[in-house]
C-alpha cells in the first residue's frame, strides 16, 4: 500500500500537509488562503478537486484559513470536533457539510483508520491526529502517521497516543531563549506562548523524543513543524536536536523551513 506525505507549509503564517494512500487524499488542516493552497498542491501535481477531506486540528485561523474559499468544491468534506465547528460556522456566516467527530473515538474514512484526541491548547476543543491504513500483514503492513501541533505541553495520554507511529510530525515552535530574548511581543503573549495551553518549545519536542526513542522502535521519519519566524531559527533547531540527529537512531529528521509558506520534501512509502 502507497503513500505520499508532505508538509505544504507550517508556521504561524499557516500550517497545512498532504497525505495521499492508495484509496485517499486529504489535508491535514489547511491554514492558508484557498488559492494560495491550490497553488501549493499544484507544485507538487495534485489540486484542491482531487482532494477527499481535510481533517482540522482546531479553529485557529493558521490552520483554516482557507474554509471560506473552498465553497467551490463541494466534494471536500471538512472533518472537526462539534466544538470546532461551531466556533468556525459561526465565523464563516453560512453552513458547511461538516464531519463532526468526538476527540477520544476512532473512526473510518476510505482506507484511513484515524484517531483523534484532545491536546492542551487555547482553543475550543484542539486535537491532534493518528492515522493509520495498511493491513496487519507482510505485504501490505499497518502503518501509523501520528500529528502533534499547537499544544502547550505533553500529557501521558497524549505520549501513549502516537507510541508506535512510523512518521511523527511534531510541533518545535519556539527556542526558550529566543523566545525570552525577543523584544516585540508583550510579556502576557510570551507567557501564553510559553504557557501550559500554548506551543511546544524546541527543548520540549527534544525531550519527548530522546525520552520515547527506545519505545518507539517503528518511528522512520520525524517532522519538526510549526516554528516560530521570530523565535526560532533553522540553526536554533539543528543545535538542540544535534544529540538526536548525530547519532546512529535510525530516525530521519526533517524540519520545515521557518519562510511562510515553504513545505517539507514529500516522503514517498511503496
Ligand atoms: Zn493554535
Ligand atoms: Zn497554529
């Protein structure tokens, strides 16, 4: 069973990814406006009319931005907590066929199996994702990609819900230096940023990794995704990862450019 994985782009400026499998195509949020993502699916040959569904993570405008432009494609479902979709319908001024699911339950779309929960972020009801596909067999094996954005810290449950995914993509949002050192936010958005509802910082994602490495002995491919323009840097990642990515883990690393806008190379799995 095929895959194709990218990220089209993610940062403050708008977070959105690609995950093609043999029977599926969706977006995984989709935080830019909708001809700028038709755009980015155009460069990499794909196009919003192929797309089947995007899944949301929550309502923050960096990961929907997209939701009032998209009416001219009806074939598009937009799956989200009921939570997420009010706060979105109410905002958008007009109905939208939504797939409403409940953080905590597994559920089916084409041949994807996905897992939603609840992740601490100040929004009405965030999530992050696993979804799977594949059967439990030689030719065709489960494979898991576990989605874990705009969250303030790492709970148990959180931890215990992508144990034995293939490919992560975790949010490195900000360098706790760079962060205390920048000059143009207030105090109070530092505070929330930093907070236990905000964002994961490089030495959290960094953390949790070098914490779960031995209990994760099927993780290929790590994505650092989400970082902040201002408060984090390209240099900032590679010298808090460098224990991770020096040594011989087996894990590939890549980590989406800080430029608005710029995607990650796409992963392709026979
Ligand atoms: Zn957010
Ligand atoms: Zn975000």
């Amino acid at each position: 069973m095929a895959m194709r994985f990218c990220i089209l782009g993610s940062g403050s400026s708008g977070n959105s990814a690609f995950l093609q499998t043999d029977d599926s195509r969706i977006l995984i949020d989709a935080g830019f406006s909708a001809r700028r993502l038709g755009e980015m699916l155009t460069a990499i040959g794909e196009s919003i009319d192929r797309i089947d569904a995007i899944f949301l993570t929550h309502e923050h405008g960096d990961h929907t931005a997209a939701l009032s432009g998209l009416k001219r494609f009806p074939q598009l479902k937009v799956f989200a907590t009921a939570a997420t979709s009010e706060v979105l319908s109410r905002s958008l001024g007009r109905p939208l066929a939504w797939q409403v699911f409940e953080p905590g339950t597994r559920f089916q779309f084409r041949d994807l199996t996905i897992d939603a929960f609840s992740v601490p972020h100040d929004a009405a009801d965030p999530v992050g994702f696993v979804f799977s596909w594949g059967h439990d067999d030689l030719l065709s094996p489960r494979r898991r990609l576990g989605w874990l954005t705009d969250l303030g810290h790492l709970p148990q449950l959180v931890r215990e819900r992508v144990r034995g995914v293939d490919l992560l993509v975790l949010e490195a949002n900000y360098d706790a230096k760079l962060l205390e050192d920048d000059t143009k936010r207030p105090w109070s958005v530092k505070q929330r940023i930093a907070g236990r509802h905000g964002h994961l910082s490089n030495q959290d994602a960094h953390a949790f990794l070098a914490s779960c490495h031995a209990e994760q002995p099927t993780l290929r491919e790590v994505f650092l995704a989400h970082l902040s323009r201002d408060c984090n840097s390209l240099e900032a990642v590679a010298r808090e990862f460098a224990p991770l990515t020096s040594g011989e883990t087996g894990v590939r690393f890549r980590v989406t450019p800080v430029a608005p806008g710029t995607g990650s190379a796409m992963v392709e799995w026979a």
